[in-house]
C-alpha cells in the first residue's frame, strides 16, 4: 500500500481527457453550463428584491431599476401596497423557476457524470480482458476491482460535484460580491473584514482532508485485495485453523482505514464550526456598521442574505475541490490502465473459416520472468488430426505449453506456427475459438448448468447441449439435478464435486467443436467410472481433430501418435508408448513407479 499522497495540482490533462469521454453528450453538457451561468447570476436577485420590499414597508423612498419596471405590470405602480404584493408574487414565482432550474443543474451533471462513467467502465474492462495473463498473475483482483469499480465511480465526482459546480460556485460568490459592492462598497469591505481567517481555514482543511481521503483510498483498495483473496481461499484458512491470524491482519488494515476516516470527520468538525464562526463574525460587523451609519433596514436584511449566499457555496467549495482532486487522482489510476500498452496482446488479422489443426514449435524460448526460462529451445511438431501427450514431472513446462499455443502469454523467442502461419498473425478470436480447454482447475460461473456450458452463447441451441451431455454421459446426471439443466450452480461450482465439475467443462469445450482440443490434467480429479466415460469419449472425438493431452496417468495417453516427456522446459525423449518403453528410459521408470512401484527405476533420481 502505497504512502506517497498525492500532490494537489490541476492536472489539466488528465481533467481534458476525462471530458473527452463528454463528447457523444455535449449537448447536455451545454445545456448544465448554461444553467450554472443563470443560476449564478440568478442569485443576488432575492435579497435585493427584499431590501426593496423592506424599505417600501417601512416608507422609505425607493428607486427602481428598469428591469423591475420590465418585469412586472403598470399597474403594480400604482400604491405602495401593490408593488410589495407585486414584488412578493414575483419572488415566489422566480423561487419556484430557480429552484426547478437548479434541479434540473443537479440532475443533470449527475446524469453526465454516469454516462461518462458507464462508458469509461465498458473501455477499461474491454482492456482488461485483453491483458496477457502474467498482467493478472503480479496485480492482485481486489486492485483491479478497486480501479475498475471505486475508482471510476469517483470520477463522477468530477461532474456532480467537480469542475462546473465549483465554478458555478465561484461566479455566485463573484457575482454576489459585485453586487453587494455595488449596493454599498463600505459594508461589503466591512462585512469582509473575517474573511482571510475563513481562507486559512480553507487551505488547512482542503489539505487535510486531501491526506485523508488518500490514505482512505488507498485502504479500500488493499482492503478490497484482502477480502476477495481470502474469500476465494477460505478453504485453506479453515483448513490449517489459521482464522484467527488472518482476522488479525484484516484488523490492521480495517484499523487504518478507520483512522483515515477520523482524520477525515475531525478536518469537517473543525472546519464548518469556523464558517459559522467567520458568518457571525461577519453579521455583526454588518449590525454595527448600519446601526452606526444609521443605514436602512432594507439593506441589513439584504446584506445579512448576501452572506448566506456567499458562505453557503463556500462551506463546500474546499470539499468539492477535494473531491475533484480525489476524482483526478482516481482518473490518473485509471488511465494508467489504458494506456498500458506493454500489458496487452497484439491482435492479428487472420481469421480463416477452419483450421486445419497443424502444430508446429520452433526453438521456443519461454519464461515468466525472463532468465529463468520454463522452456527451452523448444522443438516439435502435430500433424493435423493427431493426438499428442506431454508428460514429465511438475514444473517442466508442459501447462506452459498451451499456455503460449493459445497466447494466454506471450514466448521471448522462436516460432510457433498453425497451420504453417505464425500464431500472432490469428484474430485472437478465431484462434481461441478453434481451441478447446479443458483444465485441471474448473472455474464455473455463478449461474446455471446450461448457462455454464454454453457460456452464454446465443448461437447454442439446447438439442445441441443435450447432445454433448449424453456423448460424455453427463445427460442423465444432469436431468436428475433440481430443474435439470436450469439447475443453479454456486460461485465456482461449490454445490457439485471436482468430478462433476470436470465433466461440465468437458461438455463445454466439446460443445464449441475446436479444431485443437487440449486436456491439461483432465481426469485428474475424476473417479474411476467418470475417467472411463470420458476416455470412452475421447476416442470418438479426438478422430480428426489434433488432440494436445498432458496427463500424470500414463493409462489415457497410451494410445496417443506422440508422446513427448519434458523436463526442465526440454523434450528428452518423444516417441509412441510401446517404443518409450523399449527404451527403458525417463518415460518407462514413470510408468514403472505409477503401475508397479517395486519396478522403479533410479533414472527419476
């Protein structure tokens, strides 16, 4: 968690690109800002007409501008009684105006504000399906859950309380002041006396809340990370009783978002105490100086009202300037994810109707962190249709190799072609389309079974599921859950077991008909009956399609053209099962361990 805070400056361009997003709403965006203006000019319009009303009241002698003369009718002129109850009637239907128009002000920059931020949202979360999965592998979720939920959401801020509010803000106050100034410039300078102590408030509770809505931040995120991490793991606590350690951790950080908060809540108990002091502060000197001045009662009523006018938008001004630096800040974050170019694939072009299947890996060099390479100097190759078994012991590059065949990320050197074109070449679409996975770690969706399958694909028509249920013998399992294939599966899968889960990835991946179907450790969490269903229908559907299998039971991939054993990111021997065997090497002391221990060779030494 970072501590650094961030410096408060007008970031012009990030501000510039955040409004960027505004364009396919600019007419709205107008409509907000002319709205503001009259809002502001609208403001010192009361006050003034109950100075008049007052001093009309009380028999003062009253010279009208034209405009008022403008705006109501001849005969309001005609008593002194009719112009107050003309004035009066005006106010009221001016308040109602105003008030509808500020509605319509508020409203409205807080619709801009989530427009901007449902198309800001969409764009970074298409990024983020792009990235390369090393991306995902060194950012923790709740990070990027932060950036892509709490972050943008902030951003809003820049529109419902940012940028055009604060200026709003700051043109009534301008406005009001020439005002006041006009009416009587030696009470405006009295009545402005307490000002500078108002404006060193200001900045020290601008900068404090600043700190503190930082450093809060900064804690939602690292609370974010911390929940969606052990949630995810909650098993493993449980499993090693490590409940209470854990808690203590969350504690530490739910404790320091806690202080930031305070810090927080005692800048805004301090801060809006001085206002009032400062407003009162202000009216006195304002009593003072007309009862010494013998000045009307009109104008102290009026100038008593400017005040209010003036310190109402700035009570709030130093928070919604924080809250436009907290919404930059946030938007800086999040611009830092589109901008990352480094972190996403390159699309290709090539998008052919069906591949064929050829595989072929030239001198491939591959690491997740480069020098220390999963595979080195990689060379082999799958003819179309054939079926292929990567074996050897855990950590030698055989998961790495799918991993890289479907770019989930991408190899530091050689080649690897399909279908004799470079794999970087493929529409990623269409290359992983043609690739079917099935993995030892099944990720189900919450949802239902069918949805689970199909992934939500419209194109899927139920006779088509059905048909890949029964041909994995799944059909009749299915049917017997509570609304069969309408049954809803918890968060990954929690309601059914590793084998069932196994299954249903198998029914997904067969139901797209790749043209490369991969099974990495496919039947590793299968009992024995559901490993024979699905060996049963292997054999039927690997005929014709290029078939990648790695496994640690040697008994399924007996059968395969090739097997290729890999160790340290290299092939030491490849080759069908029976000539492996004749070998006597690698491949034939890990049969001998797996089916007949008292066999086993020392070669695994």
């Amino acid at each position: 968690m970072s501590s650094t805070q961030p410096k408060p400056i007008f970031k012009s361009a990030i501000l510039s690109r955040v409004f960027s997003f505004v364009g396919p709403y600019r007419f709205i965006f107008w409509i907000n800002v002319f709205l503001g203006i009259f809002l502001a000019f609208a403001t010192p319009i009361r006050p003034y007409l109950i100075q008049v009303t007052v001093n009309l009241a009380i028999g003062k002698l009253v010279v009208l501008p034209p405009w008022v003369h403008s705006v109501l009718p001849s005969e309001a002129f005609n008593s002194v009684l009719q112009l107050i109850l003309a004035i009066s009637l005006f106010q009221v239907a001016f308040i109602i105006l105003e008030t509808v128009f500020r509605f319509c002000f508020t409203y409205g920059m807080s619709w801009l504000g989530q427009q901007v931020i449902r198309d800001l949202r969409n764009k970074v979360y298409q990024k983020i399906m792009y990235w390369e999965m090393r991306q995902f592998d060194k950012t923790p979720i709740g990070t990027l859950t932060t950036r892509t939920i709490n972050d943008i959401e902030s951003i809003n801020d820049i529109f419902s309380d940012g940028l055009i509010p604060i200026i709003a803000d700051m043109l009534t106050i301008i406005v009001t002041l020439i005002t006041m100034f006009f009416i009587n410039w030696e009470l405006t300078l009295i009545c402005l006396i307490p000002f500078p102590i108002m404006i060193v408030a200001t900045y020290f509770f601008k900068e404090s809340v600043n700190k503190s809505f930082d450093q809060v931040r900064n804690a939602v995120a690292a609370l974010n990370a911390f929940v969606q991490e052990h949630i995810s793991g909650m098993q493993v606590v449980q499993a090693f009783a490590a409940e209470e350690q854990e808690m203590k951790k969350f504690d530490q950080i739910n404790v320091h978002h806690k202080n930031a908060n305070i810090k927080a809540i005692f800048a805004y108990s301090v801060f809006f105490p001085v206002v009032e002091v400062v407003l009162a502060l202000s009216i006195g000197l304002i009593v003072w100086w007309v009862a010494g001045q013998s000045l009307d009662a009109g104008m102290l009523v009026a100038f008593i009202l400017f005040l209010n006018q003036i310190f109402r938008p700035l009570r709030m001004i130093a928070d919604k300037f924080n809250v436009l630096q907290m919404g930059m800040v946030a938007a800086e974050r999040v611009f830092k994810i589109l901008d990352n170019e480094d972190i996403t694939l390159d699309q290709g072009a090539f998008a052919p109707t069906q591949i064929q299947g050829a595989i072929e890996f030239k001198n491939v060099q591959f690491a997740y962190q480069a020098p220390n390479w999963i595979l080195n100097d990689l060379n082999f190759t799958v003819e179309a249709g054939a079926t292929v078994a990567l074996v050897g012991p855990t950590g030698s590059g055989k998961t790495s190799v799918i991993s890289i065949l479907n770019r989930l990320y991408p190899y530091q050197a050689g080649q690897i072609l399909l279908d004799g074109v470079l794999i970087e070449e493929y529409a990623l679409d269409r290359l992983r389309a043609s690739i079917g996975v099935v993995l030892q770690d099944v990720f189900l969706f919450s949802g239902s079974v069918y949805d689970n399958i199909t992934l939500r694909n419209p194109l899927i028509r139920p006779e088509q599921v059905e048909e890949a249920a029964k041909m994995i013998g799944m059909h009749e399992f299915i049917m017997q859950l509570p609304g069969g294939y309408q049954y809803h599966v918890m968060e990954r899968g929690a309601t059914l077991s590793l084998g069932q889960r196994q299954l249903l990835s198998f029914i997904r991946a067969l139901l797209y008909n790749p043209s490369i179907l991969i099974l990495d450790e496919a039947t590793s969490s299968i009992d024995t009956e559901s490993e024979q269903l699905i060996e049963k229908a292997i054999e039927t559907l690997i005929k014709g399609r290029t078939s990648i299998v790695i496994a640690h039971r040697l008994s399924t991939i007996r059968k395969a053209n090739q097997i290729l054993v890999l160790e340290q990111g290299k092939i030491i021997e490849k080759g069908t099962h029976e000539s492996l065997m004749e070998q006597g090497g690698f491949y034939k002391a890990l049969n001998e361990m797996q089916f007949d221990p008292k066999k086993s060779t020392k070669i695994l030494k």
